[in-house]
C-alpha cells in the first residue's frame, strides 16, 4: 500500500509540474527556431540533470540494458518518435500536458501509441525495456551537479524572460526531474509511453501512476483556468492519430519515448541514449523547418 500512494503522490505531483510548465520537445524546438528562445530547449537538459543528481543520491539507475537496441533500430525509432512528436503536436512530455489543457483528444495518441507497440511487439521486434531492471548508479553526484550548474548558467545568460519565470521553469524542471527519479527507484515500468509498451501486463502500481499522471496535468489545467473541453476538428484527430502511431514505434523500437531518454538513459551516461535524444531533436527541427513550424494557434488551443 505504502508503494501505491508513494507512486500515486509523485506521478500527481510529476503531471501538475508538465501541465505548469507547458513542456514539450515539440514547442522547445519551435520556440529555439523560430524566436531564438532557449530556455524549454536547455530545461529538458536541466531535467534530466535533476534526474541522475536524484538517482547517484539514491544510489540506483536503471539499467543500462533497457537501451541495447542495435544502433539502427536505436536511431531510426528516434527519428520515427520525432517525426511522430511534430505530426501529434505533442511529445510524451506535451501529450500529459495537452490533456490537462482538456485536449482529450490527446487520448488518441495513448491510444494508437499502444496499438502499435503491441504490433510491433507481436513480430518480435519491440525493445521493451525489463521492467524490473535496475542497476547501480554510474554518474557521480558531483559531475551532475557541476553540470546542473552549467547548464543553469548558460540558461540564464542566453534568457529572455524576467527573473521569475527563469526560476520557476529550472523548479518545475527539478519536480519532473527528481519525481521521474524517484519513481524509477520504486516502481517500474515508468515512464507513461514505458507503461503503454508493458500494457496489459502491469500491475496496479503502474495503473496508478499512469491515471495520477493524467489526474495531475488535469487538476493544473482546472486550478489554472486553463482547462478547457472542446470538439476536436478532423484535422486535428488524424494528427492524434497519425502522430500516435510513429510515437508507438519509436518507442518500442528506442525503447521508450523522449522522457525515457531525459529520466533515466541520458543521466545514466549512456552515449546511445544521448545519440537516439538528439537524433529526436533533429529530426523535430527538421520537420517543423520543413512545414513552416508549428500552426499559431498551438499555443491557445492545439492543432
């Protein structure tokens, strides 16, 4: 019992902190292309720093076996997640954060995700990750808070944003990140794309989690006024839907989504986990370079 409310109380926690902080790979590429704005792009990197300073304090990370894919699989479902990611929208960080804007919508994209992981994974080339894999931490709490700090500095110089909101992304980049940690400690699988790819196989724990992730974003959205339910358009359903289904594959192929990578590859120090996340980025960049970036109304309500 004691499991479940700790897993309940982070992912909750772990959701109002995306839904607050609008955070998506997605919007973060689009703001560093088109407005020269860095501050999302470099508070992923703060994140996943939060993370291994939270999992070399905790003396566990996952294992480095979750990211044995070969190297082609590796990078071609990293390109496929990216171009997932543009065509949704949304990466597995936004998609929380969608939904707790009210874009229920955004559940279309859960949805396909799994249908197409479980394909994928009924041909026997899924890389699931052993959801039970945890090994000794290998990055040194010193070198990740000396890089914490870097990277916090650098955010900090190149910013265009008042005081304020320079703080409260690098705590709510703290929250994800060190929520992320915590529950990769205690309970697996985590991430959510992570929980799709073992569905139905879980256990309550994971079911839990997966909801007070949801619950969370939700419950920000409500207290911030900004959760608002509305009648998804054609295009906008074909996007869930089409966007879904590459994210699906790209995460049974990596294993898991862009938040895997941040929580628990990078901070572990696995270079091909920080290959397949940059591959994500450029393939997004690419994508939104070649169709004219993000549509404007992204922001207020999602294409």
């Amino acid at each position: 019992m004691a499991i479940l409310v700790a897993v309940a109380l982070l992912a909750f926690v772990m959701g109002v902190a995306i839904q607050r902080g609008t955070t998506c790979a997605v919007l973060a590429v689009e703001e560093l292309l088109r407005h020269r704005r860095a501050d999302r792009f470099l508070g992923f990197f703060e994140c996943g720093l939060w993370a291994a300073l939270s999992l070399s304090v905790l003396g566990a990370q996952p294992a480095s076996a979750l990211f044995e894919s070969p190297l082609l699989s590796l990078l071609g479902g990293a390109c496929l997640f990216g171009l997932g990611a543009t065509l949704n929208g949304a990466c597995a960080f936004g998609t929380i954060a969608r939904l707790g804007n009210g874009r229920l919508e955004y559940l279309l994209t859960a949805a396909t995700a799994w249908m197409v992981i479980a394909a994928i994974s009924s041909l026997g080339w899924s890389r699931v990750p052993d959801p039970n894999a945890l090994s000794n931490g290998v990055m040194a709490a010193a070198l990740a808070v000396g890089l914490l700090v870097s990277v916090m500095l650098v955010r900090w110089r190149v910013r265009r944003r008042r005081l304020r909101s320079f703080v409260t992304l690098g705590a709510l980049m703290a929250i994800i990140g060190v929520a992320g940690a915590m529950l990769a400690v205690i309970h697996q699988p985590w991430p959510w794309m992570n929980t799709l790819a073992a569905l139905p196989d879980v256990g309550m724990a994971s079911a839990v989690g997966l909801l007070a992730l949801i619950f969370g974003a939700m419950a920000s959205g409500v207290v911030g006024g900004q959760f608002r339910v509305s009648a998804p358009s054609a295009t906008a359903i074909v996007r869930r839907i089409g966007g879904g289904a590459l994210m699906g594959a790209g995460t049974a192929l990596v294993p898991g989504g862009n938040d895997a990578l941040i929580l628990y590859g990078i901070p572990q120090g696995d270079a091909r986990a920080l290959g397949a996340y940059l591959v994500m980025l450029s393939t997004i960049a690419a994508a939104l370079i070649i169709t004219g970036g993000l549509p404007s109304a992204w922001r207020a309500r999602g294409a």
